[in-house]
C-alpha cells in the first residue's frame, strides 16, 4: 500500500488550436500556484530535487531544479502559442513542446485533418511518444480542443485516431468545448463538430462538454463580470480540471483515479460525454455573505444553471445513468454522505432504473486554489458534479438541426 503512493501517475495534456492552448495557460497557471511552482518553473518547496515522487510529478517533470509541464501545445497557426512563448510561464515550458503550422485551419475540418494537419501530426505524436517514454507510470492522457474550429476539430480527431492505436489501452480524456446554442464565433460550427464527434465517440474514454454560452451565464450571475473574456471562461474550466485531477495529486481520505472515472460514470462504451457543475463559484463581494456549508454547495451543485453546458439535467424527462461528486478542501464524510442522501430523495434527480446507485464520492483535503486576479473568491470547501445525463443529447439534437439546416 506505501508503495501504491508512491508509485507516480503521470497524465500527458495535449493542448490543440487556439481553445486548447488559451484553456492550457489557464490551467498551468493554477497546477504551479497549486503545486507552489514559480513561473520560471522553480520550486523552493520541493525537497527531493530530480527525484519524481512528489505529488505534482503528475502534471511536472523534473530537470534538476527545474520543473517542465508534461505538455504538448499544436496548433496550426503561431500567434496563440506565441502569447506562451513571451507570456509570464515562458520560462516554465519546454520551447520544444510547442508546436506550429504556418497556415490555420481557417475553421475547416477538413484542413485541420487532412491538408495541413497532416504535415505536424509527425511531429506532435513524436513529442508525445519522448514525454511518454519519460513516464515511469503513465495513467492516460488530456485532450484539450474545442470541436467547434478547423485545428481543434480536424487535428484533434487526426490525433486521437494516431493516439488509439500507439496507446490502445491508456485512458483518454478529452476536455471538449461544444459550439454553444446562441453564441457563435463561426458559421461551420456544426459541420465541424458533427465530423469530429465521431473521433470523440470511437477514440475517447470519457469527454467533458464544456459549451461557451453556459460558462458565460455563470460568470455574469455569480461573478458579476459584465462582458466576460475567454479568460474567465478558461478559468472556470481550469478549476474543474484541476478538481478531477486533485486525488492524483494531493492526498486525501476517499480518493478516484482515472481509471474509476470511466468505470464508475460510463455504463456503455460510446456514452461517455459528461456534464459538469462547480460549487461555489462566487464572486468575491459576495463571499463574505454566504456560508458554503457542504449541504448548500452539494445542492448547488445539482442546479441546472450551474452546469456547465446549456441543457437541462432535470428529470422526469431526462434521467441521470451515473454521478460523481468530488469534494476539496474541509468536508467531513458525515455531512457528505447527508447531503447525498438529501439529493437523492429529490424528485429532479431521477436516475434509470437499471442503475440506482448511481453515486460515487470523493474528498480531497486540499482546498481550492485561486490564482491572483481571478475573480472568484476562494471557498473553504467545493464541489465537482460529473454526471452522465440523458439531457446531453439535446446538446447534440442542437448541433444535428443546425447541421441540416446548413446542408440541405
């Protein structure tokens, strides 16, 4: 068992277009606030230096005193990634992890996939395989990309395609921005995802949908930033990746590794697409009116308005095959396990009859970080609802009518 602890589970992110890379500064810059790594990718506090047992050896490699991200950035056109390059976490990234076509995909799948995609797939999956190779315990690897533009679209499926059969076994999680019902950035939207559902239906394990206009609506009502930027979107996300990292990371007292992720919440192979909702996202005025209690932020959790894909989970249309609740920071198991029981007496939250118990829980002791400047305040105790429900659908019925209407 001592020895299960230190074993290191390594994840590889694989950061695709302009969405992945701007979603990847976010979260590398709360996994080194977290992890107390300096942006030149010091670490004062990490005593065995060279030796990778620690807890941030997950997401960090070691080069003596220096720490380097286990990530891949691609992205067929330079400007985004040039904002890493000159950005503030420059000296944190290997310059060789990043990787840029001359030309974009211009919003096409079929450029992202086939045309110039197809001249740095080479070059990435080799990026991949050194990084992997480093691993002495490679758990799987993050997908992150949107399906809603050329190069997170067409090279992403390109990739997970390379990916299934270089790593058949490893888990893949893909954290997917979905084209939102109202807000768009471009008309092929629909095309684009409908072509690159199928990779992520045949060549992931387990999708976070993530969708634009829902991430919107919770900043304006709970953080109160009139016209929020990609930023605050990003930074939200972030805090749910790093929530469903946490119990690689830290230690804690119930504690989920990757592999239960796809066993407890996908029942059927091809339906894995999660949703997801974060409690307590607050601003910082409000914080100090409000006592996130475990019972309140576990109920929050379950509103509709809180996930964050625009569909909504209740029943009795829409049923919940499986959830799972990861708690952070100060929460006792007692009051979990009363708060679950409160959910479930709930007439919205109806599971399906062939799998009633449907709940899986984690709690990690190490509370939620905030990087500076962000604008939610930072709670004693919060909580990630994944679940996989039915409502999903609807976010593809969406894409499918918006699909015909431009075809036909």
């Amino acid at each position: 068992f001592a020895h299960s602890l230190q074993m290191p589970r390594e994840v590889l992110s694989i950061h695709i277009g302009q969405c992945g890379v701007q979603l990847g500064n976010q979260c590398w810059e709360l996994f080194a606030l977290e992890h107390d790594i300096k942006p030149d990718g010091s670490c004062p506090s990490d005593t065995s230096v060279g030796e990778e047992t620690d807890a941030f050896n997950t997401f960090f490699a070691e080069a003596g005193p220096q720490h380097v991200p286990r990530a891949v950035f691609a992205d067929l056109e330079p400007s985004v990634i040039d904002e890493i390059r000159t950005g503030p976490y420059r000296g944190m990234f290997n310059p060789d992890s990043m990787i840029t076509g001359k030309e974009d995909a211009a919003s096409n799948y079929a450029r992202g996939h086939y045309t110039v995609g197809k001249e740095i797939i080479d070059l990435v999956l080799d990026k991949i395989r050194r990084l992997a190779d480093q691993c002495t315990g490679l758990q799987g690897f993050f997908l992150y990309h949107a399906v809603g533009g050329g190069s997170g679209s067409g090279l992403a499926s390109l990739l997970l395609e390379r990916l299934a059969s270089d790593y058949p076994k490893k888990p893949k999680l893909a954290f997917s921005v979905y084209p939102a019902p109202m807000v768009s950035t471009a008309v092929v939207e629909p095309y684009n995802s409908v072509l690159s559902t199928h990779a992520l239906l045949e060549y992931t394990d387990v999708d976070f949908v993530f969708d634009n206009e829902a991430i919107y609506d919770i900043c304006k009502r709970n953080l109160d930033v009139g016209s929020p930027t990609y930023m605050n979107l990003n930074r939200i996300i972030a805090q749910v990746v790093s929530t469903l990292t946490a119990s690689l990371r830290f230690a804690g007292d119930l504690n989920v590794d990757l592999n239960e992720f796809q066993v407890n919440l996908v029942p059927y192979p091809r339906i894995h697409f999660m949703m997801q909702a974060f409690a307590p996202v607050i601003s910082k005025a409000k914080s100090s009116h409000e006592q996130h209690t475990t019972p309140q932020i576990t109920s929050a959790a379950f509103e509709p308005a809180n996930f964050m894909v625009k569909c909504d989970p209740r029943g009795p249309d829409h049923r919940y095959m499986s959830v799972c609740l990861l708690y952070r920071g100060d929460v006792v198991v007692k009051d979990m396990n009363a708060a679950v029981a409160t959910i479930k007496t709930k007439s919205t939250v109806q599971f399906v009859t062939w799998n009633p118990t449907g709940f899986k829980q984690g709690i990690n002791a190490q509370k939620p970080c905030i990087p500076d400047g962000a604008d939610m305040a930072p709670p004693a105790r919060s909580v990630l609802n994944i679940c996989n429900n039915t409502a999903i659908a609807t976010v593809f019925q969406t894409i499918d009518y918006k699909f015909d209407l431009m075809y036909a």
